[in-house]
C-alpha cells in the first residue's frame, strides 16, 4: 500500500532488518542473563516486546489514505481500479485466484520451509551446537549467533537491491543464488572439523548473509504476485509454511544431534538447503508482480 511494486523489494528489505536486529539482540541478551536465572531469558525479552506494542499501537497507520495521502496506483492498474471497494464475492474471487490457485505462491510457500529450517537451526540451536560440537565458549556463541544475524541484515539489504536494481523485481531469482550459496557456506563449515574461531564466525556470517536474501524476498514476492489486494493473505500463507519448519529445526535436529551427533545433523541441513535452491528454481519464469492481471 506505501511502496510501488517496482521498488518494494529494496524498501521491504529494510523493514526485514528488524526481525534480524531483534534475533541478534536477544541471543547477546540472553547469553548474560542467563546467569540470574533461565526464567529471565522470557522475563527481559518479554518486557521489550511489550514496551514495543505500546509504541506500534500509537504510531501505526494502515494505509496513506487513513493519514490524508493519494492511494498508490501500481502500473497495470487505473485509478479507478487502485481505489476500487471490493465486494465479499469478488475478492473472495480474487484472492482464491491470486494465491491459493497460483502456482508460484504455492512454490515460494514450500520453498520458505526450507529457508526457515536453516535460519531457525543456527539460531536456536547455534550457541548449543557450537559449544557441544566445536568446544566454543556459550557466550563467545551467542556473539557468533548474533553476527550472524547481523551479516544477514546486510545480506538481506542487498538482496533487495540487487532484485529491484538487476533482477527487474524477480525476487525468486535471487533466492535461488542466495540459497546456493547460504547452502555452499554450510557445507564448508561442516567439512571444516575444527576451525579456529575466526573461520568459523566468518563461515556463519557468509551463511547468514546469504540465508536472510531468501527470508526477506518470499514475503515479498508473495506481497508482489498476489498484489495488495491479496498482499496479507499471501504472507499469511508463506508464513504458515515457514514456521511450520520449527518442528524440523526445533525437534527434528535436536533428535538427530542427541542421537546420531551434530555432524550428521549438520549433513542433513545441507540436503534441505539444497532442496530448497531446487525448490526456487521452479519460480524462475515467475512474473515480477501480478498487476494488471484480470
């Protein structure tokens, strides 16, 4: 609703930054509170989150027509259409049309499973791995965690600008290179057995700033091809499959590292990545938006 289609790429990658500053902090956070009790591991963040719902409750505008603006009119689309009230019966129409009997939706939906299996395995079992596997210190693992957050902000950042500036708004183009190349810096890292520290932040950095490209651009392909008519629904669906991977990131590599060992967990995270890269490419031919569409 605020931002052009041509440009929502480049300006959605910013406002993703925030799941990555907040994912950082708290690793860092909670790696030094820990000590006053695990309990406050859930009390502090649980204080933040709530001072920062005070803050959207008063600042958060729905669209540039509710603060006085001109509604935005996506190329493909008049006036008229941009600004047209829908009816229950056609937009009911639109949206089974525009999401959920789109194939391309259904294909970046699948294909969020697997980006979030691996963003969710480094982040919720990294400082666990790397002390249990690579003998790191838990708080020199919380560090790594978070820079590997961070690296993914600016992964994430160019992954927007690379799809507005090169990739005409293709967003599943870019995810395919990105997640090849989160899955290559994977493999490294597992083929490495016991790096010195340095390298093995360095291989978790370049495998966040490739992982968070993906993590970005699905909402963003899914915002651009259903439209925004359709935006929130069709992120509501690809979220539905993302975090449906917990029960593969949380449990699922939790019984394999327990059982089988992290080596063999770790092997089993570079198959999803490389599932994943397949799984993108069959959007490849995917349009740039939907507008326009009848």
């Amino acid at each position: 609703h605020w931002v052009p289609p041509r440009e929502l790429a480049t300006k959605m990658s910013v406002w993703n930054t925030s799941h990555s500053i907040g994912a950082g902090l708290v690793v860092i956070v909670c790696g030094y509170v820990v000590s006053l009790g695990w309990r406050w591991c859930f009390f502090v963040p649980s204080i933040i989150a709530l001072l920062g719902a005070v803050g959207v409750w008063f600042t958060m505008r729905d669209t540039p027509q509710s603060v006085g603006l001109p509604a935005l009119v996506p190329e493909g689309l008049t006036k008229e259409e941009a600004e047209h009230e829908d009816t229950s019966a056609e937009f009911k129409a639109f949206v089974r049309k525009q999401v959920f009997l789109n194939p391309y939706i259904w294909v970046i939906a699948v294909a969020n499973f697997f980006v979030y299996v691996i963003r969710y395995v480094v982040l919720d079992w990294g400082p666990t791995l790397l002390s249990e596997w690579k003998g790191v210190f838990i708080e020199h693992a919380g560090w790594m965690v978070a820079a590997f957050e961070i690296s993914g902000i600016i992964g994430m950042l160019a992954a927007g600008w690379a799809t507005d500036r090169f990739f005409g708004g293709r967003s599943p183009r870019v995810c395919v290179f990105c997640m090849g190349f989160a899955t290559l810096f994977i493999f490294l890292f597992w083929l490495l057995d016991t790096p010195p520290m340095w390298l093995a932040s360095l291989l978790l950095m370049a495998a966040g700033f490739f992982i968070y490209g993906p993590q970005a651009l699905v909402g963003i392909a899914a915002a651009n091809m259903a439209t925004k008519r359709a935006a929130a629904t069709a992120g509501g669906f690809t979220g539905l499959f993302g975090y449906a991977s917990t029960l593969v990131s949380g449990w699922g590599l939790g019984y394999l590292a327990t059982n089988y060992g992290w080596s063999l967990a770790i092997s089993v995270l570079i198959g999803i990545g490389i599932t994943g890269t397949l799984v993108f490419m069959l959007a490849w031919n995917a349009k740039a938006d939907g507008y326009g569409t009848k």
